[in-house]
C-alpha cells in the first residue's frame, strides 16, 4: 500500500532485551517522526528526521533509545536495555514537509514482561 | 503540560444526528491545527486540517471551526454514522512536532 508501514505490529520480549522497530515512510516524504502512545495518553513526540539527519532528539526518553534513518527512507528505532515502562504503542508518521500533515502508520505494540 | 486539550473525555451520540467535539489550546503562536481519528488497533488517521489564516475549514462530512481568540477549536461531523466511532485528536502543529490532547472518544448509538 502507500500508506507508513511499521513492523512488527507487535513485540513481546524480556525484560533487559534489545528490540529494534521498523518503520517504511509514504514514498518521497522527507520527514518522519517517530512518537509514543501509552494506553489512554495522548501521544508523545520522540525524535523527529529531515531526510537521515535528525535535528531534534529531544523527546527521546534515556539513552537507552537511539533511532536512525537511512536512504531517506527507512528508518529504525532501537530500544536497549528493555524496562517495564518502555511498554506502549510506538508510532511513526511522515510528511512531504514539516508544514504538512502528518500521516501515521499503526504502529509497534511493544510489551516488556 | 500539555498544550492541546480537549474539553469531554466521552461523547455518545445518535445514529444520524452530528457530533461535535471540542477542543483548547494554549499556545497563541500556534498556527496550524490537524485533528486525527484513531480506531482501536490503529494509527492516527488523518481528517483535516485547518491554518490560522482560515476560521472554517470542510472536508467531506466534517467542518473544523478556528477560533484564535478563544484559542478554541471544534470539528463537526454531519450524520455520524457507526464507522464513525474512535478516539478523536486535535493537535497543534509546531514546526515538526505535534502536540496531542488525551483525546474524546465518540461512540455513536445505533
């Protein structure tokens, strides 16, 4: 489809595990954000990318997340170290440019037991 | 806190009847607004979105109303029907980053 594609939709795992999340952008969108939605929250922005550079990391929660973007396209966010409060919905979005909507995929549901 | 807020956590309304959902925001330089619906199990949806150049804005089935002096927003959605049901999200769009409200979740009674 042409819509943001992320994958895995949904991620088990241990407590202390490394998880990587995928996330494929709308073809020839320059800007992918990368946010947070825990249940019932609104959501939280995390990182935000123009093309592989990312100017704002500043919503990253430890330095336990990282996120990169490759080609302009594809990007990964990594998780280490897995805690219990890292579970939630991890969302990613793109857009053509910063002053146009934002499209979202449906995210990663990510449980740390 | 949160810039964006929505003033009803829950709305219930009739089958064919419209539905309004409400919506303040704080940050005066704001100046563009997007409202999103999200169905259990999936992303943010795209509805439509309004600048603060514009008071009224209309898409198919839903008009977004702007007002900057309240620093109030408002979507109406004409003849709800049941695939209209979801959490809806206004959110203020800063530069990149967007800012969410916890959202109204609307259940539409058949």
């Amino acid at each position: 489809g042409a819509g943001v594609s992320q994958s895995p939709s949904n991620k088990v795992t241990e407590k202390g595990k490394d998880v990587e999340l995928r996330c494929d952008p709308i073809s020839g969108h320059t800007a992918l954000y990368w946010y947070r939605q825990s249940l019932g929250q609104g959501l939280e922005f995390l990182i935000y990318f123009q093309g592989n550079s990312a100017p704002d990391k500043s919503g990253l929660p430890s330095d336990r997340f990282s996120a990169e973007r490759t080609g302009g396209s594809v990007s990964t966010l990594t998780i280490q170290r897995t805690q219990q409060e890292d579970s939630a919905v991890y969302l990613c979005a793109s857009s053509s440019n910063i002053n146009q909507p934002q499209h979202f995929g449906d995210g990663t549901r990510l449980s740390i037991l | 806190g949160e810039s964006v807020g929505l003033h009803l956590p829950t709305l219930s309304v009739q089958e064919g009847d419209n539905s309004i959902i409400n919506c303040a925001y704080s940050n005066s330089a704001s100046d563009y607004f997007i409202w999103y619906k999200q169905e259990s199990g999936k992303g943010p949806q795209f509805i439509i979105d309004i600048r603060s150049n514009m008071d009224k804005r209309q898409g198919q089935r839903v008009t977004v109303l702007l007002n900057k002096t309240v620093k109030h927003l408002s979507l109406q959605i004409a003849a709800t029907q049941p695939g209209d049901s979801a959490v809806y999200f206004c959110a203020e769009n800063n530069d990149y980053k967007l800012s969410f409200g916890a959202g109204t979740t609307v259940t539409v009674r058949a």
